[in-house]
C-alpha cells in the first residue's frame, strides 16, 4: 500500500511481531490529553488505500489499561478515496493529564477488505429466529435456559 509521511520515515505505520493484525500508528506532535478530555493527535501518515479495503484505527489494549487512554470513536474508519493526514481521537479517561510524545504508539491500523452493497427498498424483511430483539436481547436471562449435561 502507498503511504506518505510528513518528517521522518519513522513514523510508518510498523507490526510490532509477525502476524499482528494491527500496525502501530505513531504520534508526531508533543501533546497532553486533558482528564476527562479528547483531542486529535496526528500522525503524519497519508494512505492511498486500494478500493475495496478500509483502514480501520483501533485503540491500544496497554494504552486503556495502563492509563485509561482510548480511541473515542473505535474503531475510525478510513475511507479508500480519503488521502488526508490521519488522526487519531484520544481520550483520557482519568482525572490525570496524559503527556503524548512524537514517536509515541497511540493506536492501531488494521486494512480489512470490505464489501459494497446495494440497498433495496422492500416493505417486508424475511424474518429470523432473532426478530427484532435489540440491545441485550441474546443475553438476558430469563432463568428458564435448558443446561447441557
């Protein structure tokens, strides 16, 4: 995939082990993300992402756990035709700032293939064993759920 950077090539996005998933996106700005607040930081990252994948920015599993920073709309999406810088939402959780350096892991970018659909108008929907439950309906229990032996 073609990526532009802004300033030093060290801030291409990098997998930390063979197999991962995700590629670190980098900081290239000094930063403090207020208690409680959000902030974009940015990158320095430009991609040309082939038609028909997405780039998705996901949080840092250490960065939530360890300092309750994460990535306020996970996961962003970055759309193939886009070929602005991307940033990256950070939000502090906590009522202690949050000091971001260049060079700092602030997210993940994971490319996933992604399908495009037509939309078709219909008055029906086929029905399902699911229905229309919503939020929580698969997992509320009623206390009457058979136990397998």
């Amino acid at each position: 995939m073609k990526i532009k950077v802004s300033g030093s090539k060290d801030h291409i996005p990098v997998y930390a082990q063979p197999g991962d998933a995700g590629a670190d996106l980098k900081s290239v700005e000094s930063v403090i993300v207020p208690p409680l607040g959000r902030l974009m930081v940015r990158t320095g990252v430009k991609l040309e992402i082939p038609n028909g994948y997405v780039g998705l920015v996901h949080p840092r599993s250490g960065l939530a756990l360890n300092h309750g920073i994460t990535v306020l709309n996970a996961p962003g999406t970055i759309d193939s035709g886009y070929r602005g810088e991307v940033g990256v939402v950070l939000q502090n959780t906590t009522h202690v700032p949050f000091a971001v350096k260049p060079g700092d892991r602030i997210a993940q970018l994971i490319i996933q293939k992604v399908e495009t659909v037509k939309f078709e108008f219909v008055d029906v929907l086929d029905d399902t064993e699911r229905g229309d439950g919503g939020f929580g309906s698969t997992g509320v229990s009623d206390g009457n759920e058979k136990v397998a032996p």
